[in-house]
C-alpha cells in the first residue's frame, strides 16, 4: 500500500510539473519554424509598428493577409500547429523585434485539442499578454475567439468556455480586446457551417477568411490602422 500511495504521488507530481513548465519549455520541433522567421527577418527585415499576427495554423495559412487589410502594415508570425505557450516562449523572436503597435491572435485549438481545460487557455493567453508586454511595453493584443469547426465540434464545449473566460478578463483588463468570430461561423442549428471549411473541417477556405476579415476591420481602425477602400 505505501509503494502504490509513493507511486501515486510521484505521477501526481510529474504530471503538475509538465503543466507548470509546460510555457517555459515547449517542443524543440518548433526550433526550424522559429529559426526560419528569423532568417527571413534578416534578409528582408519586416516593418516596424504594423499589426502582428500570430498564433497556429488558422494564421500561418492566412496566405491572403496583406491583400485583405491594404493599406495596413501586417507581418504574419503563424506556425501551424501550435499552442499559446509556443508563443510566449518565442516571443523575444517573433514578437519583439516588430515592436507593433497591435497585436492580433489566434491560438487556443490546438491546446484544448491536446487536453488543456479553459483554466489553462485563460491563464496561457494572460502569460502570453504578459510577456509580449516584456518587450513591447502597453502594446494592445486582440484575440481572435476559438472558432467552432467540424473536426473539432466534439470540443466545442470547452473551446466555448475558453472563449467565455477570456473575454471575462480581456473585458477587465486596457488595451485587451476579445473578438468573436464564432456567431458568423455558425449556422442556423447552431453547427458550424460547412461551406466556411477545407475537407478537413478544419481549416478555412477563403470564404472563412473573408468573415475573419469583415469582423477585423472595424477593430483595426479603432487602433489606428484603416483599411484602404478598392478603387
């Protein structure tokens, strides 16, 4: 009984010392992605003061970015598959240099996809805000809500959750701002509409991209960065 009591324990606190270090120590397979920004920095080093946007694949896919906001200096730092932690480790990589002055996001998928509860997002994203902050002081950071998708409608609960708790706390905090993307996405019976979606009910077609687009606009000029109408 002592030993299955000892054992226990241990796992118990292997398991809260992953979750603790999991912002301080994520996969090394990121280091090619991150390596690879900052190669292309080097070569042809990005605007100063635009609108960064980072987060997991829905942004590292954004390849239409520039020609949807004209006129607004973006600079797209998405990696495909990972989760907020990722970004707050890189930070000091693809987020201070830039020195925006807004920075949009969109993560949280993959981390409930892996089995983080809304707790954790929350406090992920508050860790990310935090240290964004480190190097780029009072920059705003807007979050772009966890967006329903067929893949995942399984997890939608929790993804909603999320959402619910971040904008709680973005709405107490200056210059954090949660924009829902959800509603738009959703059809009448309240699942996600299909036509926004590639065959893999994950990732968006242009079609997504496009709602994306109109709900982003009108916050982006509220910081300043006005979209260029067509000729």
């Amino acid at each position: 009984m002592k030993r299955l009591t000892w054992l226990v324990f241990f796992l118990t606190t292997l398991v809260a010392s992953a979750i603790a270090h999991a912002d301080s120590a994520p996969p090394s397979h990121w280091t090619p992605d991150i390596n690879a920004f900052v190669a292309a920095d080097h070569e042809h080093p990005p605007v100063q003061h635009g609108v960064l946007f980072i987060g997991s694949s829905s942004i590292r896919f954004w390849a239409s970015l520039a020609e949807d906001f004209p006129g607004v200096p973006v600079i797209n730092r998405g990696f495909g598959g990972s989760a907020l932690p990722d970004s707050t480790f890189y930070a000091d990589k693809i987020v201070w240099p830039y020195k925006p002055n807004l920075i949009v996001m969109y993560a949280g998928d993959n981390d409930i996809n892996d089995g983080a509860t809304a707790e954790q997002v929350l406090a992920s994203f508050q860790k990310f805000v935090a240290r964004a902050r480190e190097g780029v002081p009072n920059v705003p950071v807007v979050y772009i809500s966890i967006k329903p998708s067929i893949a995942r409608l399984n997890l939608w609960p929790t993804m909603k959750a999320a959402n619910d708790k971040i904008r709680d706390w973005a709405a107490t905090q200056k210059n954090v701002r949660f924009v829902d993307i959800a509603p738009a996405m959703l059809d009448a019976q309240g699942k996600p509409r299909a036509e926004l979606f590639r065959p893999d009910g994950l990732h968006m077609l242009p079609a997504g991209y496009a709602l994306w687009v109109a709900t982003l606009k009108p916050v982006l000029a509220d910081y300043g960065f006005v979209v260029k109408s067509s000729p």
